[in-house]
C-alpha cells in the first residue's frame, strides 16, 4: 500500500512557468509529484487535443517524489499522455496551475488550466484549477500557495463530489477569506489591434475587455475577486440546460 498520495500537475502556461513551479513545492508537501506540462505556453486552449500532429515527450526530471515532464501539446493532451502512457495507474488527484491570471465567470470555457482539470473530472479524477489574478511572468505567489496549501488540504481530506471539479481564483495580494460562489454571467467583448508588417500585409492583435452582466451580484467569483476574497467555483461536466429540458419537450417536432 502505498504511503503518500501520487498527483499529477500541468498547467497552460508552460513547463518552465513560475506558477508550476511554485504550485510544485506546494504539492510536493502533499504526496509524489509527477508533472505533464506544455513545452510553452497554451493559454486559451480549452479542451482543444492535437490529432493532426504528433506528440512527442520530453523528461526533464526524475527523481525520487518528482518527475518532470514536457510535451508540446496542449494542456489536455498532458492529462491524456498521462493517464495513457506515462504513468501506471491512475493519480489521485490532478492539479493545474498556478495559473498567470483569472480564470474567473465565462473564461473557465476558453481556460487551458481548467480543460486540463476537466479532463481530470472526466475520468473520475479529484481535479482543481488554480489561477492567480496577476498575469506578470514574475508575479509573487507567496500568498497564493498558503492558499493553495489550505485548500488542497480540505480536497485531500473530503474528496470533491464526481461529476465536478473547481475553478479556484485567488487575488493578488493578502486575500479577506474564501468565498464559494457562481460564475459570473459576462462575456468578453473581443477587439481586434489591426497592424501592418513590414511588408504592407495587415495582421490583428486579439485584444478586448470583459463585461459584467450583473456587476451588483454580490454571489459571484468576480464579486470576490474584486473585493479580495479567494473565489471557489464548482465546475460540471454535464452541460445539459436542464430547466429548458421541458420547454423543449412542448415543441411540436
């Protein structure tokens, strides 16, 4: 029987990211670590898998308690290479993260931390995005991985209902508390920086703001974020809209 826990990590930012880095030394305190990550960053990513390109992996560490790897796929190819190939038998737990920025209301959709973590829920694994809202490559997650560390405690202890994982976004800084909240309702309003290279073809910069649809809400992990507290968000794999179920069934097919 084995004595500590095995966890798998991966995150979108790439293996090299100081949030996986730092998210290591936080669950290296927790059990035996193996690590899937992408060999750059795969931000926006999604649930998106490669299927016209072959994956190659790459180890870069192994040691007792750690291993190390890097593939240049995207987040949820990382789990896949995982649960299929790399390892023996199923981990634990699947962490991603410490993301460089929110992942806060509809970005869990485009979300290449998240994907990753349901992917996990889809196998039946206890899985959690971290994000921290402060995008610098150099930001100081100092305070981010003593709350990584108590949540991931009470994950370990109480398990996480099948079926759902967590969106967990944590403020810059000194947070007030935790909150367990909803996704915000909002979208991202998309711009586009139009430019031109050097030889006169226009090329466009993605750019673009969020917008709340209920910025008095006070339920909501953007609401918790903007007021300092950690925001803590069930996610589930079901999509089904249930409550339209019936309407639907009035239809006259």
């Amino acid at each position: 029987m084995k004595s500590r826990p095995h966890i798998l990590l991966t995150n979108d930012d790439g293996v090299w990211a100081k949030g996986l880095r730092e998210l290591i030394e936080v669950m290296q305190l927790f059990g035996d670590v193996t690590v899937v990550a992408p060999e750059s960053s795969q931000s926006g990513m999604s649930n998106a898998i490669t299927v016209s390109d072959p994956l190659r992996v790459k180890i870069l560490e192994d040691e007792p308690g750690l291993k190390i790897y890097s593939t240049k796929g995207t987040p949820v190819d990382c789990v896949k290479l995982a649960l299929n190939v790399l390892l023996e038998e199923k981990p634990d737990f699947i962490v991603s993260g410490i993301n460089h920025g929110p992942n806060t209301a509809v970005s869990v959709l485009y979300s290449g931390t998240m994907g990753a973590a349901i992917e996990g829920c889809i196998h039946g694994i206890p899985s959690v995005g971290f994000s921290l809202c402060d995008y610098s490559p150099n930001a100081d997650f100092s305070k981010a991985k003593l709350c990584v560390a108590k949540i991931f405690q009470q994950i370990a202890t109480n398990g996480i209902i099948p079926g759902t994982c967590l969106n967990i976004n944590i403020p810059k800084g000194e947070s007030k508390g935790i909150m367990i909240c909803r996704q915000t309702q909002g979208k991202w309003v998309e711009e586009f920086d139009k430019r031109t290279d050097p030889s006169q073809r226009d090329y466009y910069w993605l750019t673009g703001h969020f917008k709340n649809f209920e910025p008095t809400a006070m339920d909501t992990d953007a609401y918790a974020i903007e007021n300092g507290y950690v925001a803590i968000v069930p996610v589930t794999i079901d999509m089904t809209a249930y409550h339209v179920m019936e309407n639907l069934q009035s239809w006259n097919f």
